[in-house]
C-alpha cells in the first residue's frame, strides 16, 4: 500500500513500485534503458540475473531503504493503513511488501504488532497482533523474495512461512487487499487457498476467502469465482478511499 510523502526539498514523495525497483536494478547493472533488458527477459528474470552478476542484492535493498523511509507523520495520515489497524477482530495480517509501513503506523495507532519474518520469530505465545512478512524484510534479507529463482522455490509452498500460512488458515477467513493475477506467486496463493478451502467448507457464506478489487469487470469476477474467492467491489476513482470506506464498514 502506497504512502506518500514529501521530502526536505520540498520534493513529492512515494515509495518505488516494483517496476521502478527493477528499473533501478538495471541502472545499478550499468544498463540505462532498462527495456533493453525487458526485450531479453521477464522482470524476475533481471532480477535473478542482477543477484549472478552482483552476488547478492545489497546495493538493491540499499537502495530501497532510502526510497522507503516515509515519516512518521505520512504513516500517521494514511487512511488505508488507519483503517487496517482499526481491525480489532483480525490479529493476523500477511504482507509481500518489503517496507516497514504496517508495523510502524500500526504503532502510531496504538496497536503494536509482532512481527514475524522467518521461523525464529514464530512460536510465541503472546495472543497479540502478528505482521507475517511473508516475502521477507529489509532486516531479513535472506528471506527476501525477490528473483524467479527465489519465486519457484516459495511456489512450492513448502517452507516455514508457508507452513504458518496453511495453519493460519484453519478456522479463519481470508480477505486479499491489494493484489491481482499479474503477481505469478499470489495467483498461485490463490489457488492453494482455493483448494485447502474446499476441503474446508463450513462458513456462513459458502467461501472463506474475499478480496477487494477496484472497479471489477467481467474478468475478475469469473476467475475469481472459479477460485471460490468473492469479490468485494471497490467503486470509484480513488482506491485508497474506496477500499478505506469498505474497511470501515467491516470494523463497525
């Protein structure tokens, strides 16, 4: 989820999109135009060979970090993130994002979180809130997802995090914020969590998995249906706004 922000300079400030990010990894490679190197392959794949080239993804994440430190007060006016926090009868939330946003503006807002990040911070037994992230973090880089190679190896849903997901799952349902098909190890989340749900089948509507999507068509609504994951629809121009008043209406 985006936060915004402005810099010293007075300059606009949001933190890198994924595309961005590889934009810069193709800069940091010495290559200018990074479509030189999207005609040779797939983003993950130029990430993938960033980390052969470079040994590990360091400069990368370094590079992250200074483009992902939003201040306090963005995080403290950030409707979505407000809202998320305001989710008392949910104490898990999973993210892919690398940031630190969730963790410090659920602190801004009076709900602190535990955050868990590999299997080391799993096992506790303190009932509060968890902040999973699931493809790692800026402080556990070597959990990090980020390369087609680290892509395969998570779709395989088979390691700690994915394990904790699975059993997460049991007696809980699940709403999707923020994501779509293009993401090629979320889509295949959903598939998983469409077939371990169906196993599972006692809840009050039939499906126990939601996600919120913006303006659906006819697109979304059926390969989503054939998922056995319903559609919250988001209307209008401003997103965060939309899927803000329909996180309000579930804290209520």
């Amino acid at each position: 989820m985006s936060v915004k922000w402005t810099n010293g300079a007075g300059t606009p400030q949001a933190g890198p999109s994924w595309s961005q990010m590889v934009d810069e990894a193709a800069r940091i490679l010495g290559v200018e135009d990074p479509e030189l190197l999207r005609m040779r392959g797939t983003d993950l794949q130029i990430l993938e060979y960033f980390q052969i080239k470079k040994k590990n993804f360091a400069p990368l994440i370094n590079w992250m970090v200074r483009h992902l430190d939003a201040p306090a007060s963005a995080l403290a006016s950030s409707i979505l993130h407000q809202k998320l926090a305001a989710l008392s009868e949910c104490p898990i939330f999973y993210t892919t994002n690398y940031d630190e946003f969730l963790e410090k503006s659920f602190g801004l807002f009076g709900r602190p979180a535990k955050i868990i990040a590999s299997e080391e911070d799993m096992g506790s037994r303190n009932p509060g809130t968890e902040i999973v992230k699931f493809h790692g973090d800026f402080n556990n880089p070597d959990e990090m997802v980020m390369s087609e190679g680290h892509y395969y190896r998570r779709m395989r849903l088979d390691g700690p995090m994915d394990l904790k997901l699975r059993s997460d799952l049991f007696g809980r349902a699940v709403l999707f914020i923020g994501y779509s098909f293009r993401d090629i190890n979320i889509a295949y989340l959903f598939q998983t969590v469409n077939e371990m749900f169906q196993k599972l089948p006692n809840s009050f509507s039939g499906r126990r998995a939601y996600i919120i999507v913006q303006n659906p068509s006819d697109f979304e609504y059926r390969l989503f249906h054939r998922r056995n994951i319903e559609i919250i629809p988001a209307y209008g121009t401003d997103r965060s706004a939309a899927v803000a008043e329909i996180l309000s209406d579930m804290a209520a």
